[in-house]
C-alpha cells in the first residue's frame, strides 16, 4: 500500500468509528429524543473534525502529522490505562456495563495504536518528505 492509500485507509476507519460510537451510547442511554439528536451532533462533529484532519494530512501537513503522533501517543497510553482501571472494577462488581465499556475502550485504544503505527510507518514518512 502506499502513504496515501494508508492515510485514506486511516480516515475511512475514523469514520466508521465514528458511527460506532454514536450507536454505543445510543445503546447505553436508550433510544430517546435527546439521546438520538446528541448521537447525530457528535457524529457529524466527529466527521467534520476526521475530514480536516485527514484533508490535512493529504496535503502533506508535518505540523498535523506530528500533532496526530502526539494525540495517539497519550491517547493510547492513556486507553490502556483506563482499561486496566475498567479491567480491575469489572473482577469486583461483575457487570454488563462494566464488559461492554471495557469492549468499547479496547476498540478505542486499537484505534489510537493503528493511527500511531500508520503515521510512524515508513512510507508516511516519506510521504511528509
């Protein structure tokens, strides 16, 4: 694959977790008005924010490049350490809620860790020449 294609790759997957997101919370809050019409507010926030960020690093943005590294550097660190934490208050209460977040933040830290890889791979590098 090359950069481009790696990076496009990289935004369709921002995408649809995107969606997946707003479907989670949808199914942990219930289907309600607010709860419908908050899923739709943040999913085309979250659309809007991966398609400058994508456009940005199609048009070959070191600043967004590095700032993207950084993000996915903490937020994966940080996700790993938020499922440890999950990890450890599931064994104690045993609950559904519990699992499905603890599900939903390793989906989450897998994002942030492709998102580091793609970024740190060798043909993105030189694709930022």
């Amino acid at each position: 694959m090359h950069a481009r294609q790696k990076i496009e790759g990289l935004t369709n997957s921002w995408y649809g977790f995107a969606v997946f997101s707003a479907l989670f919370t949808l199914f942990l809050n219930g289907v309600g008005f607010f709860s419908v019409a908050s899923s739709i507010v943040s999913t085309l926030i979250s659309f809007v924010i991966t398609f400058f960020i994508g456009r940005a690093l199609l048009n070959k943005s070191t600043f967004v490049r590095y700032l993207m590294i950084v993000i996915s550097g903490i937020g994966s660190a940080a996700g790993i350490y938020a499922t440890g934490k999950m990890g450890l208050a599931f064994m104690s209460n045993f609950s559904l809620q519990g699992l499905l977040f603890i599900v939903f933040s390793v989906i989450s830290v897998s994002m942030q860790v492709r998102s580091l890889r793609t970024l740190l791979d060798k043909s993105v590098s030189t694709y930022f020449g």
